[in-house]
C-alpha cells in the first residue's frame, strides 16, 4: 500500500520556494505545478520527476503481464 499522497514546500533563507510531491505516482504530479504557482503567488523554474513517477509504470506494467498469464 503506498502512502498518503502529500506536497512538501521549503522556503529558503534567500526567499526561493522548493516543492517536492511525495506519493504522488505517475504524471498526477504535474498537477499539483498550477497548484504550487498560485499558493505562493510565482512561476515554477524549473522541476524534475522523482522516483515515484516512475512507480505507477512498473505497476501498470506489472498488471498488464499479471492479466496474460492462464493459470491453467
């Protein structure tokens, strides 16, 4: 089971803004960039995929090869 989807958000001494979304699997994350430009009122620079975007991918892939199998 994975768990809670949630965002984390730094400010920085220098007042830079970083976000990171944690749990959030696949391309739902990019989602939440609209999201984060308006809470803080800016524009996302620059962003990158974390490890969770490409979680979902195995899985459908997974369950795609799961659905193949005859168990016969």
């Amino acid at each position: 089971m994975t768990e809670r989807p949630r965002i984390e958000v730094t400010v920085h001494p220098d007042g830079t803004v970083t976000a990171e979304t944690l749990d959030v699997l696949g391309d739902r994350c990019l989602d939440w960039i609209a999201v984060l430009e308006d809470l803080v009122d800016g524009r996302v620079e620059d962003s990158a995929y974390t490890t969770d975007y490409t979680r979902e991918q195995q899985t459908a892939w997974h369950q795609q090869v799961n659905r193949d199998v005859d168990p016969g």
